[in-house]
C-alpha cells in the first residue's frame, strides 16, 4: 500500500489530470455551433409561420371586402356607378370590377335571356408584390322581370296565401 506522500507515477498523474480537466476548448465551440445551428433553424421555422399566418390573414380580409362588394354589386343590381375604388377604412385594399356578357346557350334574344359575367378583384400591395383575389358571379341582365306572382306577393306583404 503506498503511503499519502509517495509520489504517483508520471504516467497515472496524467490519466488522474485528464479526466479532472473537463472539456477541451474545441469541444465546447463545436458544442456551441450545433446549438445555434438548431435554435436558428427553429427561429427560421417560427419566421415562417409567423409569416403564412400574416398571408392568410390578408387573403381574407380581402375575400371579405370582395364579398361585400359583390352583396353591394348586387343590390344595385349590378348597375355600379363605377368601375373600380378603395375600400372604405382600407387604404391598402383597392377594387375593380369588369361586367360582361357571358357566352351561354342559356341566352335567348327572343325571350330577353341575358346572361353576363361580373368579375370582382381586389388587389392590394404585400412586399412589393402586387396581390389579389377574384370572385366571379353570373347574373340575369336586369332588362327581364319575373312574372309577379300574387300568392308569394301577399305572403311577403304581411297577408296570409289562400290555401289551394
């Protein structure tokens, strides 16, 4: 048994140091590189979505505003005073409109059957990019009226419709 003030032998004090010195210089750098590699791979992720959910909140706004322009459109039956606008309380969002006739074996001349094609965009600017949102609808050129129907005209005045 060796006593507390033999010296060791120079090969054990080197093993004894080596594992009492902990990690070298270029371990803890490599560990450090794959620690920032991976916490910037998860901030690219986060960026990411964080960007998409900004996209989607933009694409329906405006499909939103398009919506109600359309619902507007169409109480006016579809007869604008104009062509193309801004949104109220939206300075980003602007509209246009194109009303055409639509190619259809539907339309009848003889019977005052027209059909046209009302396509609503909205744009708007993200980034420097140009984007936008179409709605289409189809509707009756307002020259034709239904036949009045005096049962529905009652009922929808306040009158009950005669049971037949």
């Amino acid at each position: 048994m060796r006593s507390p003030s033999t010296p060791l032998p120079e090969n054990q004090i080197s093993a004894y140091q080596k594992n009492e010195n902990g990690f070298s210089l270029l371990e803890v750098v490599v560990a450090l590189a794959i620690l920032a590699g991976g916490f910037l791979a998860v901030l690219n992720l986060f960026s990411g979505s964080v960007r998409s959910v900004d996209f989607s909140g933009q694409y329906l706004k405006a499909v939103t505003l398009a919506n109600s322009k359309i619902s507007e459109l169409e109480i006016r039956g579809f007869q604008p005073d104009e062509y193309s606008g801004g949104f109220k309380n939206e300075e980003n969002y602007r509209w246009e409109v194109d009303i055409s006739p639509y190619e259809s074996t539907l339309n009848e001349p003889s019977e005052g059957i027209q059909l046209q094609k009302i396509l609503l965009k909205v744009l708007w600017e993200d980034r420097g990019q140009t984007r936008n949102v179409e709605l289409a609808t189809l509707s009756l050129n307002k020259n034709i009226y239904p036949v009045r129907d005096a049962s529905l005209e009652q009922l929808f005045t306040g009158g009950a419709a005669p049971v037949s």
